[in-house]
C-alpha cells in the first residue's frame, strides 16, 4: 500500500514540474498560461535498501539529491541508509556505504566534479559534517569540517568544489583542501552563473561570491520571503524558487524579477 501512494506522489509531483516549467516560461515570454493534460510514460525503479516503517507509519527516504556521473550513470544520496547510490539508465542499482555511519535526516547533496567523481555533503550524527568524494569505481574518501554544517555542493568554474554552509560559503579543491567564507546567515542553493561567479540563496538574499571570495548580496523586494534552490536560466540570468509562492529571477547586475505561482 505504501509503495502504491508512493509511486501515486512520484506520479503527481512529475506532473507538477511540469506544469510550473511550462507556466514559468509562459510568464517569461509574456504568453497567457494555457495547459493541456496529456498522458506521460513513467518507468519507477525501487532502490535496493529496504526502509522500515517509522513511528508515524510511513517509509522514510532521502533520496533527495541526483546528478549525471561521468560514467553515464546517475548518482544519487541515501541520508538515511548511509550510502551513496548509483543506477544505469536501464534500472541496475549499486549502492556504496559510506565510512561515517548513522542517521543523516537532511541527507546527501550530490555533484559531478571537475575530478571526474562524484562530490557530496553529509551531516553526520555524533562526528561533525562532512565533505565526501566517490570515484566511480565506489573508493570513497571524507573531509571533517570542524562541526559546521553544509548544505548544497556544485563544481565551480576554477576546478574546486563550492558548497552552502549555515554560517556562510565553503570551498574544497579536489586535494582536500578547505577555504571557508564566513557570513551571518546560513545560506543553501548554490549554482554558477553566466559571468563565471558563484551565486547563492541565504536568509532573505541572493547572494554572489567570486573566486576569489567577494561577495555581494541583493535583497528580495518582497519582505520575509526566503530563497531556496537556484539555477542558471537559459536566458544567461538566476531563477530561483521562494518561499512566498513565488519565482524569482535576478540578473547578472542584481535585477529581481519575481513572479507569483
């Protein structure tokens, strides 16, 4: 019954993203929103790690970050399993437990890096926060970060990794080696923008760092509404989504555009 309503909600939020890209092009090119139902194929493949049910019932699951590998794989995170996941594109799954075990509620944010493997961030119960790296052969090594913990994680345009952290911005080269940018508010999207700086979201910000670690924030026009994930549009600007049900845009000069869902 549980897998049922799950593949039911697979189902449902598909249809969703779809529904809002559509929409959210619709208002960039000033066409009135026009939406026709129409039937879509979906394949559902079931990771191997089976989940016990939690103390509301339900199945817990955290498999809440994908990304393309450089062996045509897809990678994906299991936060509460421990373990870094991979699946072809015809469903054969493999999965890689990692060394820090235990609980990991917010789970594992994954990126293809400029090193040929995978980056992710983890937070790890009782033994800090890590910044963890697997090859695509499944050798996995893990970076301490002295107790300050990450959120998002992408490739950067200078051949590090850039990650979100709660007190600012991180950045890790594919050696080990760890620069932080300290701010006073936690910050998690994360994407590179069109003039080859980083761009991120953070309090009520969206916020711009450069390689070489400058950084320079712009305030949303609407009041106590916060940003989440951001991405590289194809019109060269930032979308980003907002927690006041709306979509945000924002050039590379710091123009915010938002627009109501």
């Amino acid at each position: 019954m549980t897998r049922c309503l799950f593949e039911q909600f697979l189902r449902w939020t598909r249809c969703m993203a779809v529904t809002y890209a559509i929409g959210i092009g619709g208002v960039q090119l000033g066409l009135p929103l026009v939406l026709s139902a129409q039937t879509v194929k979906t394949t559902i493949y079931h990771a191997p790690t089976v989940r016990l049910p939690n103390a509301m019932g339900g199945v817990d699951g955290s498999e809440d970050s994908i990304t393309a590998g450089p062996d045509g794989a897809l990678w994906f995170g299991e936060g509460h399993e421990s373990k870094i996941g991979r699946v072809t594109t015809s469903g054969v799954f493999t999965e890689y437990s990692t060394p820090t075990q235990g609980y990991f509620p917010y789970g594992f944010r994954i990126t293809a890096g400029p090193d040929g493997a995978l980056w992710y961030t983890k937070v790890a119960p009782q033994s800090g926060f890590q910044i963890g790296r697997i090859t695509t052969a499944g050798v996995i090594t893990e970076y301490d970060l002295d107790y300050r913990r990450t959120s998002r994680i992408v490739a950067g345009p200078d051949g590090a990794l850039w990650f979100t952290m709660d007190d600012g911005i991180g950045r890790i080269t594919t050696a080990g080696v760890v620069t932080t940018f300290d701010m006073s508010s936690a910050t998690d999207g994360i994407t590179v923008g069109s003039d080859g700086a980083l761009w991120f979201t953070g309090g009520y910000k969206i916020g711009r760092i450069t390689t070489d670690g400058v950084i320079t924030a712009y305030a949303l026009p609407t009041t106590n509404c916060v940003p989440g994930q951001i991405a590289a549009g194809p019109d060269g600007a930032l979308w980003f989504i907002e927690s006041c049900n709306k979509i945000g845009r924002i050039t590379m000069a710091g123009v915010i555009t938002e627009y109501l869902i």
